[in-house]
C-alpha cells in the first residue's frame, strides 16, 4: 500500500482551513497546512499598521455575522463578538439643513423620532419594520440549513415556506421590492447597501440578491458583530484548536502544482517540496486551484471595493451636530443612497471613478478599545474602517498608485461633506488597500472578497446531491470562500468540506 506524507493536505491556511483543518484532525486524520505567507489568517489578519502606534487593526475583513455558533462552541473557541447598539447613522442634507437617520439595532424611541423627522407621515418607518421582520424570519428559517448538505432550489423553498419572501428575495431582481416598499432615497440606499459589498452590480441584477441574502442571513439574526480584540483574535483561536488537535502547519511554503491520480493527489511547493496525500483541501480561491491543476477556472466578476484603515487622534464632529460616539459606533453610512449607488455603478462600469465615493465605516474602538495600547486609548485615538464600494479592479489596471490617490481622495471628499471639521487634521495613520492591492498580498483574485461572486445557498433541482465544495475530481474540494455558502468570515465552507471529505474517506 502506498504510503503517504500525511491524510489531507489543505492548501492556504486562512480561517476556512483552519476550520476544516480541526475538524479534519478531531476526526483522526493526519491534516497538514501549506500556507504562502508568512502568517496565518488570509483576509481575516489583524496587523500594527502604523509605524510607532500600538494599533493592531483589522487590516481587511472587520465585523462577523456569518460565522454559526456551533462552530465555535464545536471547535472551543475563547472568541467572542459584541454586539453594536447603534445599527447604522445616515447623514444627509435637504433642504440645506444638515440631518441624518439613526437606525438602533432593536427599534427603539430614538430610532423611530429619527424616522418621523425623516419622514412625518409614517410610512418609511412602517415599511422598515415590516420588510426586516419579514427578512428576519427568513433568516432564521435558512441559517441552520447552512451546516447541512445542500438543499435543491425547491426542497429550500419548501423548508422556508415563505413564498413571498422568497419571490422577492431569490427570483426578482432586489432593487425592486426595494423600490416598491421604500419611497425615500436615502432608506432605500440604506436598504440597498447590503447587496453591494464586494459586488460589482446594480440593484436591479440578481448577484445583488445574493450578496443581499448573505448579509442578512448570519447566525438566523444577521446582526454584525464586532470581533473582540480584533479579527486576528478569531485566526490566533482557530491556530490554537488546530494546533492542539495535532494540525501541522507550515508557513512560507507556497503551493505552485497540483496534481492528482486514482489515489492520491500531489503538491508541489516554490521551496521544491513536493507532499503527497489521499485528499487535498484548497482554501485558496478556486480560480487558483485551477490554474495549479491545468484546468479551466471559473468567471467571476472581479473585486469591487476599496478599504481604507485610519488612526485617528480623536474623533471629528458632525454638521448634523449628532454625537460623533454615537454616529461612528454603528455602520456610518456615505453618499449611499438608492440613486448615488446607482449612479457611481454606471460612471464606474465606464471606467470612471466618481468625485464623491458611496463608502461605509465603522469605528472599532467605540465598541471594543482592546486593539489599542492603554496609552493611546487614554489619549483618545480610535481606529476609522473605511468600506468604499464601487471601485473595481479595471479602475486600477492603468495605474494603481495613482487611482489609490483618486479612490482615498474621492473617499475623503465624500466623507467630510458631512463633517464639521475635516478629517485629514485628525489622522494620526493611514493605509488603502485597493482591489490589485489585496490580490497582491493575500491572492484573493482580482481582490474579489469573497474569492469569486457568491453564488444562492441552493442547488438547483436535478443536479447530484452535495456539500456544495465538491470540484470534478473525486480527490479535491474547496475549503475556501469560494464554495457554495462560502464568502465572508463564516468558516461554513470550511466545514462543509471537512463533512464532505469525511462522508467519502
Ligand atoms: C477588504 C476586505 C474586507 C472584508 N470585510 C469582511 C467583513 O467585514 N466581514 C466578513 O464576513 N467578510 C469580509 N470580507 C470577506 C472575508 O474576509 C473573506 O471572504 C474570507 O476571509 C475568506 O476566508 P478564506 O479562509 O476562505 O480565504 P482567505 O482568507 O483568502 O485565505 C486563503 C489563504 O490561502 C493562502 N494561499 C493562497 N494561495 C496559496 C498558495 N498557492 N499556496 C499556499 N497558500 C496559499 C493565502 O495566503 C491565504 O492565507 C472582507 C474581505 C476583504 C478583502
């Protein structure tokens, strides 16, 4: 019988294979981890950006909704996600009066005063109630199906078992239930933003549903958490577990071919290492793999987001007069309404980066001041997430240096329309990650974020059963965001592939 270097090799060591890695090895297999970089965590790292500040930021992925509870009560983790009091805060003008809309994450009296001067007849704080308790239900009822082999298109309806929801939710197109419930522009926005992140699409195509529905379907509620400590405090648990469960782990070993046969598959690493096991996990993006194997990769759209970190001194008044500690401590939303997303859609697919970028923020240390040293948070500073949407990787193609200088410009412009006083006096650091920037650094193709576009929690009827991380050979699955319900910080695909091994070897 041959013999083997070890049961599963799992190309990548991001937070997806550290998943599959510890379920793998609690389940007795010999599971070793071939990681390119020099540190564990992929897109969930946290790192001391700035030179001389004890900062440790997450560099780019920073809130967690999809990631289940059982996994991390299966797996032990001393993980831990707070919960953000404040939902969103919406600053906008009318009437040349500065204002601005204050979601709290359960309805309360302020929440519906913001409302009411929004909008005095009552109908866009109706609409918002009924539409999201709709959703919510919806969400309860898909999320434990996440965790399970994947339901046909008609059998996942069926468990749902809510029609209506699920006409508007998966057959048509977001951007019109958006419109037909919302009157408002910029509620409508505020709705819409959620099937934007990381998406390259208009309202009205059907990847935007998708990207809507994993937004709001984490852990049956869709709350976004703030990971404590930062989301390197998720990889540094996850190593542990792994470690402990007897995962190896080797860093700096970057996998440049893959081969497989009837029995086993082959990898060979740039440091002429060549590992050979029954069964290979990939975390990296599929288009990856495929590129190490010879074979065809899939189409995708490509990344479409700026991140930018910031440091800031302290924190900036609003022309709304709102609390800054209030406004930052949720999702603070820019220049995103229904039309401005919309429209920088179009100007984008042009080519053309806008003058005011729709961008979203949130201020970690408001809800969670672990990441910075005591000095600093004695003296006030606190960390700025920058999310800007709509800038996809073709903006960049010509020269990425200078359309980082546009996007953080547009960015900056976009954001001190609704400050007081502007924020470039306030940052004490900075850094921008453009989409060729985080493909670069991390190999996430084109900077997509979640590896390739997210694809329905669903497979469709006639097709053979499965987990959803299957790929043509029998020897090879995806342990990444890349499979079906992988995408975000979730370690689902993990999971899954771990389950799916299992059920063959
Ligand atoms: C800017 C940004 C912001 C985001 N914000 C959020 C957020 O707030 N919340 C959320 O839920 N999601 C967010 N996401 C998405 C989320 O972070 C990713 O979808 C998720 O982390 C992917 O995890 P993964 O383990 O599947 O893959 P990755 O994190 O991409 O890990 C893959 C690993 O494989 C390694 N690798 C690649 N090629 C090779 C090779 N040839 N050999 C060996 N190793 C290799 C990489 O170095 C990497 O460590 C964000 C992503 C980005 C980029």
């Amino acid at each position: 019988m041959e013999s083997f270097d070890c049961d599963v090799i799992i190309i990548g060591g991001g937070h997806n294979g550290l998943v599959a890695a510890s379920y793998l090895a609690r389940a007795g297999k010999r599971v070793r981890i071939l990681e390119a970089n020099s540190e564990l965590g992929g897109a969930t790292s946290s790192v001391c950006a700035f030179d001389g500040f004890d900062a440790r930021i997450s560099r780019y992925s920073y809130l967690v909704s999809l990631l289940p509870d059982s996994i991390i009560k299966d797996l032990g983790l001393n993980f831990e996600c707070i919960s953000r009091s404040i939902s969103s805060y919406t600053p906008f003008e009318r009437d040349g009066i500065d204002q601005g809309l204050l979601v709290s994450r359960e309805w309360d009296s302020k929440t519906q005063d913001s409302f009411d001067a929004l909008d005095p007849s009552g109908n866009e704080s109706l609409a918002w109630q009924s539409f999201y308790a709709e959703i919510a239900e919806f969400a309860e009822r898909i999320a434990p199906t996440l965790l399970q082999p994947l339901m046909t298109r008609s059998q996942l309806r069926e468990v749902i078992a809510l029609p209506e929801v699920w006409d508007y939710m998966i057959e048509k197109p977001i951007g019109e239930i958006i419109t037909s419930r919302f009157k408002d522009d910029v509620v409508r926005g505020i709705v819409l933003t959620d099937a934007l992140i990381g998406t390259f699409a208009s309202a009205f195509e059907i990847q935007a549903n998708i990207c809507f529905l994993y937004h709001l379907m984490g852990n049956g509620t869709g709350e976004w958490k703030v990971p404590k400590g930062g989301m390197g405090a998720l990889v540094s648990e996850l190593e542990r577990v792994a470690r402990e469960a007897g995962v190896e782990i080797e860093l700096n070993q970057r996998v440049t071919r893959v081969e497989s046969d009837a029995d086993g598959v082959s990898v060979t690493t740039s440091n002429g290492a060549q590992i050979r096991a029954p069964y290979l996990l990939s975390n990296m993006a599929p288009q990856l793999l495929a590129q190490l194997r010879g074979t065809m990769p899939p189409q995708s759209l490509d990344g479409s987001q700026i991140k930018i970190n910031i440091l800031l001194k302290g924190l900036p008044r609003l022309k709304s007069g709102i609390d800054p500690t209030v406004a930052f401590a949720g999702t603070f939303h820019v220049n995103e309404s229904f039309t401005q997303c919309e429209d920088v859609f179009d100007l984008a697919k042009r080519g053309q980066m806008p003058q005011l970028l729709p961008v979203e923020m949130y201020c970690h240390t408001l809800n969670d001041a672990s990441i910075l040293s005591p000095q600093l948070a004695e003296q006030g500073y606190h960390t700025l997430t920058l999310f800007g949407l709509h800038t996809p990787a073709t903006l960049f193609d010509t020269d990425n240096d200078v359309a980082r200088q546009a996007a953080l410009k547009s960015a900056l412009t976009s954001l001190n329309q609704y400050l007081a006083e502007p924020i470039e006096g306030f940052i004490a650091g900075i850094e921008v990650k453009t989409p060729l920037d985080i493909e670069k650094e991390i190999g996430l193709p084109r900077g997509n974020i979640f590896h390739r576009d997210l694809q329905f929690p669903f497979r469709e009827d006639g097709t053979v059963p499965s987990w959803g991380v299957e790929t043509d050979d029998p020897r090879i699955f995806i342990c990444g965001a890349g499979a079906i319900r992988g995408g975000g910080v979730s370690g689902v695909p993990g999971h899954n592939a771990a389950m799916a091994l299992l059920a063959t070897a």
